[in-house]
C-alpha cells in the first residue's frame, strides 16, 4: 500500500488523530503539488466537494474551494445557515444525511462543539472539520505546521509563542496537538481568563509535550521563534464586560520588533482586529499572509489524499 492510502477516504475531524509521519507525509505532498502544479489541475475531474458553512468564514472556505478547483473538481453548498434549511429547522443529521448524496466529501464548519463528530456518524463520505465551536480547526493547524516547516525549515527545536485567546481559540488547540508530535517548546502566553484549557493541556501532558503558561508577553518574546498571534474572541464572551478587560492586553506593536529574533517568524490564522500593529505588515517577519497562501497548498494535499486512493499519480 502506497503510504499515503493510508488517508484515503479518512475523515479529518482532530488534530489529535495525526500522528508525526502523517504530518510529515501531508507537508511532503502538500510542496510536491505546489512545485507541480500544472500536473495536478485534473487531479479530482468529476468529484464534487460540498462546503457547509454554517458560521462565517473567509479565508477557510475560499482556501478550501480554491484548492478544490484548482485540483479540477467541483464545488457546491452554502456560506451561512441561514441559507440551508437549517433555518426551517432541518437538524444537522439529515442535512448531512442529505447533502452525502450530492458529493464526494463534505467540508463542514459550525458553532457548536462536537458537530464535526456528530456530522461523521450520519456520513457515508469523508467529512473535513473546518471549525467546530471553540474545540478544534485542524486544517487550520495542518497549514501552520507546513508553514512553519516551510518558513523556518524545521518543525523541531523550535520555542513557539501561542499568544491571546487560548481558551476559546480553536486554532491554537489543533497546533498544540500537532505540535506535541515533534521536539519544540510550546509557550502559552495569555490573560488568566483566557488560558489554555485543560483538555488540552492534559494531552499534551500524556504525550511529554514541553509547555509553559505564562501571562507575561514581553519577556517571552525575545525567546520566540514563532510568534503567533491570535484575536480575542468577541463572539464567545457571553458577558461583554469581561471582554473589555482582555481585548487589548496583548498587542503586538513596532516597538517590539526591535526584541524579537531576527529571523522569527510572526503568524496569525487571521482575522485580526488589532492584535498586531499595521505597521508590522511591512517588516519582513511577519508572514500571516503569506500564511492564507499555505492554507491552499495544505487543503489541496488534505483533498487529493482523501479522495483518491493514489494522490501523486498525476506525477507518473
């Protein structure tokens, strides 16, 4: 068997079902498409990927849609629930129930923890988790891996800086998972309210996965090599008041461009509000950007292994 048959018609629901060689063959692919991509664009002719995006999303659904195109297959589905028949009260089994019928692959994000999970027993194709409530995105934390991997050459030795909204931040649980494969330090920088949550920290724990939780920002980053901001999540606080108290608290700004490493990288899943200064854009570390641009190349490789049984065989 091919090594990577392995992920073929798999359903990727958590960062946690990856192994390090899964990651690895993922990154592997993932550049081999880049590099030829002109081979690649009748890759998934007659397959259709259905996109269910029941909360709102930018870059992960055109980054998802994009890859689909782009490897020659086709796209269907809806932006927002609104538009479904969720809002005549359809539940979500039989929209996915139904929808199974429709395509080869159901890309699904939603609100609510556990939906991906839910989606996956009423499915008969693979279902993709592309954000489920504040538990995991791990499409998300695939793309940051190959980045990292990309931008810095490695993905060990490395001291990662996980800095914001680390308890309701569902990117930053799927990085910290896929990171407990390899040999890093992971620093979680947050506001007390806002730590990192157990359930994660316990299988970091189980797995001798180096972390540190602090709440001081400024004198971890000169020890950083990924610096990787996130947004404090207005939508998860049911109390506003205690949102006004965290949402400015951890800022990156032009002065500290000067104590950081001068070859560490800054990332960000994005959106940002103003977590970083704009005037960072233009400093060469910083590479969220070019980041949304990696999300693509992940999701064609996350694509083409799930729905065909020899991903490469375009190149032969």
């Amino acid at each position: 068997m091919d090594i990577l048959e392995k992920f073929y018609n798999m359903d990727v629901i958590s960062a946690k079902q990856f192994k390090r060689s899964d990651v690895e063959d993922l990154i592997e692919l993932s550049l081999k498409i880049e590099k030829n991509k002109e081979k690649f664009t009748n890759a998934l002719h007659g397959k259709v990927m259905a996109a269910l995006f029941f909360e709102p999303s930018t870059r992960t659904r055109l980054s998802f849609e994009s890859a689909m195109l782009r490897l020659g297959g086709s796209v269907t589905g809806f932006s927002e629930a609104g538009t479904s028949s969720v809002k005549k009260g359809e539940t979500l089994a039989d929209t996915i129930r139904t929808v199974a019928n429709y395509a080869d692959v159901i890309v699904i994000r939603h609100s609510k923890e556990g939906a991906a999970k839910l989606a996956q027993q009423f499915s008969d194709i693979p279902i993709i988790n592309a954000g489920n409530g504040s538990q995991e995105h791990p499409t998300q934390g695939l793309l940051d891996v190959l980045a990292i991997h990309d931008l810095k050459g490695t993905v060990d030795n490395l001291n990662v800086g996980l800095i914001g909204d680390l308890k309701y931040g569902r990117t930053v649980h799927s990085v910290a998972h896929l990171f407990s494969n390899f040999k890093s330090n992971l620093y979680f920088i947050s506001p007390e309210q806002l730590k990192m949550q157990y359930r994660v920290k316990d299988s970091l724990t189980l797995k001798n996965t180096n972390f540190v939780e602090t709440s001081n920002f400024r004198e971890i980053l000169p020890k950083l090599d990924v610096i990787y901001m996130t947004r404090i999540q207005k939508e998860r606080f049911a109390d506003l008041e205690e949102y006004a108290k965290v949402k400015d608290m951890f800022i990156l700004t032009e002065d500290d461009l000067k104590i950081i490493k001068e070859d560490a990288i800054i990332l960000h899943p994005l959106p940002r509000v103003n977590e970083i200064d704009p005037v960072i854009d233009s400093d060469p570390r910083a590479k969220y950007f070019e980041q949304t641009y990696y999300g693509m190349m992940m999701r064609k490789a996350i694509l083409a292994s799930v729905l065909l049984k020899d991903p490469l065989e375009s190149l032969k």
